[in-house]
C-alpha cells in the first residue's frame, strides 16, 4: 500500500534565508524610497527663491516646512519677484502630489508663472495663461494658486485665486479678516477657465498673508478653525516684522501638527506716507 509522504518542515536555515531575502528587499526598497525624497527635497530647497524682493515700507518674508513624518514634500512652492513696470509679484500654490514628479511640475509652474507675469499686467492673465500651459503639457497633476501683483507707489494690490484655500489679513487699526474673494479652478483642470480678480488697498500697517493648505489644516483641525486661528494670530502681531511673522505663522503650523508640508508668504506693508 503506497503512503503518501509528509512534507519536510521547514529547516532553520531555508527560514533564515527567506528572512534573509526579504529583510534585504525591504532595505532596497527603503533606500529607494529616501533617495526619491532626498532628490525631492532637493529639488523643493533649488526651486524656491533664496531672497524675496522688498520696497521702502513694503518687506516680505516666507517659510516652508515639510510634512510631519519628513516624507511628504515637493508639492508646495512661494514666489516673489521685480515685474518690469516696477510692481511686485507675488504668488503661492500646492501641487497636488508629494514626491520627486509634484517637485518638477512645481518648479514649471512658478517659472512659467514667472514668464508669464513678465508680460501681462492682469492677474487674471496670468492665472488664465499659465493654466493653459499647463493643460497643453498633458500632466495628469494640477495645482492650486494664488497669484497677487503689487504696485509699490499706489499701494493698490490686485489677485486671482485658482482653487487655492484663502489668505489672512490684519491692519494696525483693529480689522482682520479672511479674504473671500471669488476664484477659478485649480490650474490644469479645465482649458480657457477664467479668474476673476480682486483688488484692495493696502495704504493702513499692517499684514497681508499668503498660506497653503498645510497651515490651517490638521488632523483635529478644519481649514474654516485653522483659517480663523491665523487670523488671530495674524490679528495679534500685525505690526511685527516680516520675519517673525513667518516665523510665528509657520510655528502655529507645527504646533497643529501639520500633516502636509506647509508654505508661509508674508507680505508687511507700512502706512503709506501722504503727499509731501
């Protein structure tokens, strides 16, 4: 009568082995994964301007902070530079995505953004060109954006918003606020999407300020609660120096325990002398 055999156990060497291999597959792909970030958070340190433009009675200043756990990073940017008619162009956004290609698209975006402004005096423009771009690239990522252009002698300060969570504002008077001006749809989603644009001025001291998502929105904390706590903040240190602002803005940031990387733009604005 024929037995059927019991298989063989295991031995402690073929266990050892495969603990071996995969133990060393694991590390490979470990190793893999840090070289993308490292290569993305290279990215993200090169492609954000070293030094932001600033005018008598006008200073800037911005931060940037990776996500809690160091690994979501790339998607964020902040931008500020000299247009040729002497304005000052500002502008903030978040790719959706947070690795070494959200990096790249990043970068494309604030040059081409750049470009852009360089030539068109309308943020609408701007915003309206640049999202065309970005279609005709054919990317499967979009980004959202706010784009704001300053005129230093008039004080007049006009934006367009594509998608992008609001920005925060407070005055050496008392008044604060969230801005809840209309905006168009997150750049690369629709072609021809127009933006309509806002305009304030910016004659009484104080501070304007620019946030991603990263900012006011944390695992206990919704963007409407986290919005209305920079506020505040921004409220209590209105006539602080443009630094320390950031400073402050960003470490709020950190303290909500931020799960997205985090980008700061903080524009402090003097009260504008009179005719002299």
């Amino acid at each position: 009568m024929n037995r059927r055999r019991t298989p063989r156990s295991a031995s402690a060497e073929d266990l050892l082995s495969t603990l071996q291999h995969l133990t060393a597959r694991a590390r490979q792909e470990v190793e893999l994964h840090q070289a993308r970030v490292d290569l993305a958070q290279a990215l993200q340190r090169n492609m954000l301007p070293a030094t932001l433009p600033a005018f008598p009675g006008l200073r800037t200043a911005a931060r940037y902070a990776p996500a809690r756990d160091g690994l979501d990073i790339g998607g964020d940017w902040y931008d500020g530079f000299l247009l040729p008619d002497g304005s000052l162009g500002l502008s903030i956004g978040d790719v959706q995505g947070h690795d070494v290609e959200a990096a790249a698209f990043m970068g494309q975006i604030r040059i081409a953004m750049r470009a852009i402004a360089s030539s068109a005096s309308d943020p609408a423009e701007v915003m309206g060109r640049t999202n065309d771009l970005i279609i005709s690239m054919n990317s499967t990522l979009f980004a959202t954006c706010s784009f704001l252009r300053l005129d230093p002698s008039s004080r007049e300060l006009r934006s367009a918003r594509a998608g992008h969570v609001a920005s925060v504002w407070a005055t050496s008077d008392g008044r604060s606020g969230i801005t809840a001006d209309a905006g168009g749809l997150p750049l690369g989603i629709e072609p021809h999407e127009r933006y309509p644009v806002a305009t304030r001025d910016l004659n009484v001291a104080g501070a304007f300020v620019l946030l991603t998502d990263g900012v006011i929105e944390g695992p206990s904390l919704a963007i409407d609660d986290g919005l209305d706590r920079i506020r505040r903040l921004v409220s209590a240190h209105a006539l602080a120096d443009a630094e320390e602002l950031a400073d402050e803005v960003l470490r709020a940031a950190v303290l909500t325990g931020h799960e997205d990387d985090a980008a700061v733009l903080v524009l402090r604005h003097d009260a504008q002398a009179g005719p002299g």
